[in-house]
C-alpha cells in the first residue's frame, strides 16, 4: 500500500506560510487615541513599533486598534512591509546626517571604535535594533517620539542608498 500524499492546502482561505520571525521588537510608544463622534467618545489605542535583525535590517510601524494587541500586531505587519536594509558592517555610518521630519530633528554622526551609542530616547532604540555599535546622536526638536522614529528612520534611508 503506497501512502497518500498530503494535501497542501484545503483550499479554504488564504494562508501565509508561517515565517520564524528572527526580528527584535521595541515598543516606543503606545497611546490611547479616542475620537468624538456623535453617540460619545470612541477609545482605540495607537501603537509605535520599531522592528530589526541586528544585523542591518530595519523598520517601525504605527497603527491603531480597538485593543492594544491588536494595534501591536498591526504595526509589526506594517513595519514587516517597509523594511530598510543599512550597512552595519563597520559598526557606524560613514558621514554625519542631519535629518527632519515635521518638527523632530536629529542629528547622528559617526563615532569612534568601540564608544557605544551615544544617543537618547528613541533613537538609541532605533540604532541598536539596526545593528549599529558606535554612533552619536541628538536629538535637535521636537520630543514627539514617533516623528522622531521617522526621522531617524529617513536620515538611515536617506545614507543607505
């Protein structure tokens, strides 16, 4: 008796293979948002995630859900979907960039062979979680921690290209 093979799918659905996810994840903000309407007020909660490999790959995700799981989870897929590659290999960017976005500015320079991240707030976050060693940063505007992550972000894209 041969055996039967295995059937793949049921052909119910849409199923994504599942991915062993070899990503670190931060959570750099999580809000509660609520919008006014007409019956009262409607609480949803807003999540920031900043997702990487350690190894060169980054990205965060911002969205909203009526729980917090379930904005978390929305954002890590967000974030999965807008993944930025970086050189990590010499453990710093090569030249120093000044990046804005909205009122948020920061700067991040390269630094010397084994001082560490030099860096507050969320920008530290960023830059460990793409796999830098030794960076220094500052944060120049506005403390808004999300439009901090896209600034950071941005001036990461804007080196990498």
């Amino acid at each position: 008796m041969t055996p039967k093979p295995e059937a793949k799918n049921s052909g119910r659905g849409r199923r994504r293979p599942e991915e062993d996810s070899n990503f670190d994840q931060k959570l750099v903000d999580l809000a509660r948002v609520t919008r006014v309407t007409k019956g009262g007020k409607r609480m949803n909660f807003r999540a920031c995630i900043v997702i990487g490999d350690k190894a060169g790959q980054i990205s965060f995700g911002v969205a909203k859900g009526a729980d917090t799981t379930i904005a978390i989870n929305k954002a890590v897929a967000q974030a999965k979907k807008r993944m930025l590659k970086v050189d990590v290999k010499s453990g710093t960017i090569p030249y120093a960039v000044k990046e804005k976005f909205k009122a948020a500015e920061v700067m991040i320079r390269p630094g010397k062979k084994g001082r560490g991240i030099i860096a507050g707030g969320v920008v530290r976050t960023v830059l460990e979680l793409a796999g830098y060693h030794d960076m220094v940063a500052k944060i120049i505007g506005s403390q808004n921690k999300v439009n901090n992550v896209k600034a950071v972000y941005n001036a990461l894209h804007k080196i990498n290209k």
